[in-house]
C-alpha cells in the first residue's frame, strides 16, 4: 500500500477507510478478522481504482 499510496496515506488508508467489500471493517480489522492479505489488498484496489497492472 505504501508503493501504491505513499507513506502517510497507506496509513491512513488501512486505519480509516471502511470497506463495504470487506463487511464493513477497515484494512486493519479485516486482516485481523483473518481475511487473506491478498482479498484485502484486492478490495482495496477496486475501491480506489487501481489499474491491474499495479494490483
């Protein structure tokens, strides 16, 4: 997330944004819910429109 965000927005990103794709947990607790790393960083990148080739 940092590559694709920057430092301070990753972490802002993983903290504060709350994903409906992710039953409406932010990054942190839905890899604390045991989500897969990668469904996580999946949602994340539909969320904020990055391209594939970055995903």
């Amino acid at each position: 997330m940092e590559t694709e965000f920057g430092v301070a927005r990753a972490g802002s990103v993983s903290r504060d944004h709350v994903f409906a794709e992710l039953g409406d947990r932010t990054v942190e607790q839905a890899l604390e819910a045991g989500i897969e790393p990668r469904e996580v960083w999946l949602a994340v990148c539909r969320a904020y429109d990055v391209p594939p080739a970055r995903r």
